[in-house]
C-alpha cells in the first residue's frame, strides 16, 4: 500500500486515496473535462478505469482498439489524477459469449446462463481463459509505463455472478482437481463417506458437479466443489495477475466482497489474499438493517486480518443509496462521512466509490455516485467535497496501523461453507449470525476485533472467540487449545468443532475438536422451534439451539432451566493452563452476550466499555509514535468521549472529555505521555 499512497502526490508525500470507479466510455468525451476537473475539486486522487470495457476495448477477437483509453489515461495525467488501471477481464463481450456459447456458466440445476449483463462465463473454460490472457497481455503491453498508472485492477468481484458453475468444462476440471487433492479413488471415497446411499465411485471420469439431484446431494462432494469453484477462479487471478507482473512493477489487487461469499459465492479470501500485492475490498450497507455501521465494522476486520494487519483499500462504497436492495434508502447527512471513517479508524487508506458520475443508462443508473444526477448543487457532492478535505486533514495516519485489538474472532471459509451446507440439525444454524452476535457485543464493548483462521498464530491476543466453527481441523484445535493453555481466554460456541476436515462427525460426544479443551460432553441437540427461546438460569434466554449433556470438569455458568434440557450445562467455564475455556452451549440475547462478556472480560483482563446503546465506535490506529484515536457517534444524541490530544478534523485541543455531537466524527492525535 505504501507504494501507491506515495505515488498519489507529484510531491510524493503519503496521501490517502480518494475517488471511485470511472466509466468515461459511458459518456460523450466533452464530458470527460468537466469530470476531471471536478475531480481536482473534489481533491480525487485514484480511480479505477476500464473494469467494464472490454467489449469497447476489442471490438472483435485479437483487434483492439485503445485510442480512448489513451486520451483518457493522458487527460487524468495532466490533472495529476492516477489510475488503478483494470486489465478489464470482468466481463466478456457479446461476440465472445455469442462466439464461444460454451463458455457460459450454467447453474446447479443445468440451466446455461445468457449474456447481456455481466461476468457472464465459466471459471474453467479455456476460451475465456485465452481471451482473458491475451486482453490482459495487449492491455499492460500498452499502458505499464504510462506515468498516470499506479496500481492494477484485476477482473472485479471474482465470483459474484458467476458462480460455481456446474457445466462440463467445469466437471472435466473438478475431476483434475479431485485427482490432485486425493491421488485415488480410496482416499476419495472415504473422505467422501460414499459407502452411504450406494454412492462408491469407480473411477474419477464418474464424478460430475453436484447438479440438483433428487435429494440431498453428498455434503463433502459439496464441500469439496466449494473449495475447487474458489481454487478455480483463483487461477484465473493467478494468470492474468503473472502477466501484468512479468510487465510492470505495481501492485496487483482484486476487489474482495467481505463476507459475502458463502456457500453460493464459495471464494476462500484468506487463500486469495496471499495472491494480493495489496487487498482491496468492496462494502455496501444493507440499507434497512438498523446497525448496518457495526456490520460495516465487521467486515472491515475481516479484510484487515486477510491484509495480514497492513492497510488495505475500500475499493467502493456508495455515496448514498445502492439500486440492488430490495429499497434502496438514501443515506442520511454526514453518515458517508462515518461510514468512510469507519473503513479508515479500522485501517483503509484508500477511500473509493462506486461510482465517479452516477449512469444516466443502464442497470445502475439508480445507484448513487461521487457526483450525482442532480449535478454539483447537491448534498452528496458537498459532502463528497468534504470527506476530501477530511481525508486530507488526517493524512498524517497513512500508513498507520490499528493497535489495540485485543481480541480475534475465528472464521475459516471451509467452516462456513460446511456449515452452510444441508440437512444439519436446523436451518437456524447461521455462523455469520452467530459471528455478528459476538462481533457486535465486542463492539458494544468498545473492544476491537480481529478476524483469524484457527491455525493463525494467536499470541497477540486475550481473548478468541470461536463462533460456530462446525468444521475445525486438528491442527486449528490444537492451536486454539494451546493458546488458551498459554494463558489466553477461549470462547466456543454451539456447533463448533462438529466435523473434520472431510465433514464427518468427531465421535464420542459433541463437540468433538473441543470436548477435552471445554470440559463438556454433549449427547444429543435439541434445536429450537422457530422464534421459540428457552430460559437459562442465568444470562437470559437460549434461542435457536439447545443440548443435552453434562459438565466433564468444568463450572456450570449457567444451565438449562426448562423443557427437555433442563439442567444440562447451557454456558461452561473450565481453567486451562494459565488460561480459561467457555463452552456456550445456545444463542444467546444480546444482552446475554454483554452479561457473559462481563465475566469474559475478567478471565481474559479486558478492558470493556459500558455502552449499552452500541454505537459509539472507539479505534485506534498507531505508527508506534503516534495513536489516533477514531470516535465516530452513529446515535443521535451527544455523548462525552475521554481523549486528550488534537482533533485533526477540527483542529481543536481537547483535555479530558470531548463532547461528540450526535452523528458527530473525530479523528484525535492523542498526545504522546511523557516518561
Ligand atoms: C459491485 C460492483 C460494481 C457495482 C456495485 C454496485 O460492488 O463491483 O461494479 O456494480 O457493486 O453497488
């Protein structure tokens, strides 16, 4: 990242970026002044050009045509404006689809998707893969040492539209791709537990994607396609990202989606992450969800753990409403402004849009954008305006990291796609539900919060949550109970730690991975009705999931107090080494959550704020001289902040208290304690 915010200034001093996707091709090139110099104005520094232009850019097979790319390109130079230049792979163009009709995608039920409008192809098929290489190849054969490039845009949200795909093309590549993870058909059937409904494999030629089937098609095949669609498109990244490589020195990154890719967009993110020169993420709020902005978080710590903890770039957001929900509500005065500042407090250093100038046709000409349809004489642009200059009054943070979080959520992709899988005990069950839950006590908590994978290094933390992990491996069991053999604090909760690596059950007593660890033996589920809750005797109700079991060693926080569970441990707690392991045996209220972090927090020394209202949000960032302490008010009622230091957004010293407006946003150099 450090490489491109020193090249967003002549002067060469780090700058954050500012700026959004640009589409100039959607527009009448006496257009393209006015969008530059409105640019300049709004202090733009970076857009990404080219995502969707293929079809423009090769008007058919081999021949292309560049000439308004160049005055592009050229026209942002001289306003000083730098690209994240697109290789443009996103989406093929109708001659292509209508020339190559078996490069289609087709679903699990046997239906070839069309063309005419995006990402309209298959993973595994050879003719895209040929046309992409050679698009990508004329592409930065022209442009590597154009001076206004900084970065390299690769395709756009792998995965999004377009997959898994289940077509031939894609069943000839899974069948490689079994051959290479199990080397034999044994090793195949047995992961697979084929013995099952007479589903035993003789030879790999057999094995197709598992298409609709006339009931529950086997969950390890599944899981398995999931790990290949996401191994799959990866391949695609791999290639296309090599060639720009071999040619040019930027850095190559491609738009994540969060967590926005479960079992039906299967992308494992912190195996593409190790592909990524830097990450680069895209988030939209869920406009009706009344606490969007603690999701917003949410996700911004999970890209900043597939960031390995550097800064990493928004790649977009929206100014104000998106076209895809269901109703897409405006956002309110000043709340992009926190919304930006959140993706920021928790470690962007690039803040981008969709899009630059709002469409005036085609499918998204109802989503908003940096300057809207009603032009410059608009809330959206003035704040568009602002949020420059505030991005440029805290520049001093470039760079930065965000310190001070003592705590790390576990998420692997392998364990929610299996846990998203069918025929489990309810259709209740939802990791990110649970995830959320957990995430959003912290948050109330004002206790920032890592995401890691079970077999990340977990030294630097007190406390680990493990919500839901229904597939753990040995090796993330092993690693989750030495930490807490080390001394840190472990949380499991329900449905953890059920399934191997090959989705089958660990026997002897749920839940298995952590039966030793937690002190708890459980014999049998009792999942809930719908809606229905059950009372604990302490931390309120249970929803969603109940069991039947006994302690094996630990202290019973809190037991069943009703129906056919009762007394039963409902949330467990067992000393561990010089650490402590919590079993939570239901889904929580939350304020059962915040109830049971109170007693967490002892155990694992963590300091948490008592904020039942949860949304004032508290993050630091550091370069190991400086902190910068983020408050962002998302209530509409004042609320008094501790901070002593300089508010960079205002200029203003505080001593002690800040009082922060409903809405309101600081961003504070604390000043440095001396010795
Ligand atoms: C995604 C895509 C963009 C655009 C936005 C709209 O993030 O990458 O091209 O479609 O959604 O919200």
């Amino acid at each position: 990242m450090q490489y491109i915010s020193s090249r967003l200034s002549d002067d060469g001093v780090p700058a954050f970026g500012f700026g959004g996707d640009y589409n100039p091709e959607q527009w009448d090139p006496s257009v393209w002044v006015e969008d530059v110099a409105l640019m300049a104005e709004a202090g733009v520094n970076l857009v990404s050009v080219g995502i969707f232009s293929w079809a423009l850019l090769e008007p058919s097979e081999g021949e292309y045509e560049f000439g308004w790319l160049d005055s592009i390109l050229d026209l942002l130079h001289s306003s000083g404006i730098r690209v994240d230049l697109a290789n443009a792979s996103a989406s093929p163009p109708p001659w292509f689809s209508h020339k190559y009709p078996q490069s289609l995608p087709v679903t699990a039920t046997g239906v070839r998707l069309g063309y005419g409008s995006r990402q309209a192809f298959c993973a595994s098929s050879p003719d895209y893969r040929r046309a992409a290489a050679a698009l990508t190849t004329a592409i930065v054969d022209r442009y590597a040492s154009h001076p206004a490039v900084v970065m390299w845009h690769v395709h756009n949200e792998y995965g999004c539209h377009n997959q898994p795909c289940y077509c031939d093309e894609s069943g000839a590549a899974f069948q490689r791709w079994l051959e290479h993870r199990y080397e034999n058909l044994d090793a195949l059937n047995a992961a697979w537990g084929t013995a099952f409904w007479s589903q035993h494999y003789y030879s790999f030629s057999e094995i197709t994607p598992p298409r609709l089937s006339g009931t529950f098609v086997n969950p390890t095949h599944a899981l398995d396609f999931a790990r290949f669609s996401s191994d799959e498109l990866l391949a695609c990244f791999e290639a296309e990202a090599k060639i720009i490589r071999d040619r040019s020195p930027h850095p190559v990154t491609t738009n994540f989606m969060g967590f926005f890719m479960g079992l039906d967009k299967p992308l494992d993110y912190a195996a593409w992450a190790e592909q990524m020169d830097v990450v680069s993420n895209d988030h939209y709020l869920v406009a009706e969800d009344p606490r969007n902005f603690q999701d917003l978080a949410m996700n911004s710590d999970y890209v900043r753990g597939l960031a390995g903890g550097a800064p990493w770039i928004l790649m977009e957001h929206s100014t104000s409403a998106v076209n895809w929900q269901p109703r897409n509500i405006a956002k309110v005065p000043g709340e992009m402004l926190r919304n930006a500042m959140q993706h920021v407090a928790r470690g962007a250093d690039a803040v981008l849009f969709f899009q630059w100038r709002a469409a005036e046709a085609g499918s998204e000409k109802f989503h908003s954008a940096m300057l809207p349809h009603s032009g410059t004489d608009s809330r959206v642009w003035r704040e568009v305006v602002e949020l420059g200059a505030a991005l440029r009054s805290i520049s001093e943070l470039v760079g930065s990291r965000v310190s001070d979080a003592p705590v790390a959520i576990i998420h692997d992709a392998d364990s929610r796609w299996a846990s998203e899988l069918d025929s489990h005990p309810s259709t209740d069950l939802s990791m990110m539900a649970e995830t959320r839950l957990w995430h959003d006590a912290l948050y109330r908590a004002q206790v920032t919060t890592d995401f890691r994978a079970a077999t990340d290094d977990l030294s630097s933390y007190r406390a680990v949550i493990v919500p839901m992990q229904y597939l753990m491996t040995d090796a993330g069991a092993d690693n989750i109970r030495a930490f807490a053999e080390a001394g840190g604090t472990v949380v499991v909760t329900y449905f953890s730690g059920i399934v191997d690596e090959d989705n089958h059950v660990r026997l002897g007593g749920y839940p298995g991975a952590f039966t030793d660890l937690l002190g708890v033996r459980i014999e049998e589920f009792y999942p809930l009705r719908e809606n229905e809750t059950t009372t604990l005797s302490r931390f309120g109700v249970g929803r969603i999931f109940s069991e039947l079991g006994r302690s094996a060693g630990a202290e019973v926080l809190a037991e069943y107090a009703e129906g056919p569970t009762a007394g039963s441990p409902a949330v467990t707690r067992r000393a561990v080494g010089s650490g402590f392991a919590y079993y939570v045996g239901t889904s929580l209220s939350e304020t059962g959550v915040l109830e049971l972090l109170e007693t967490i927090a002892i155990d694992a020394d963590l300091a948490i704020a008592d904020s039942p209202a949860g949304d004032l949000e508290i993050v630091r960032r550091s370069n190991g001289e400086d902190t910068w302490l983020f408050a962002i008010n998302h209530g509409a009622s004042a609320v008094s902040v501790t901070a002593n230091g300089t508010d960079l957004l205002t200029g203003e010293a505080t001593a002690g208290r800040l009082e922060l407006r409903g809405g309101g946003v600081a961003v504070i150099r604390e000043n440095r304690t001396t010795e």
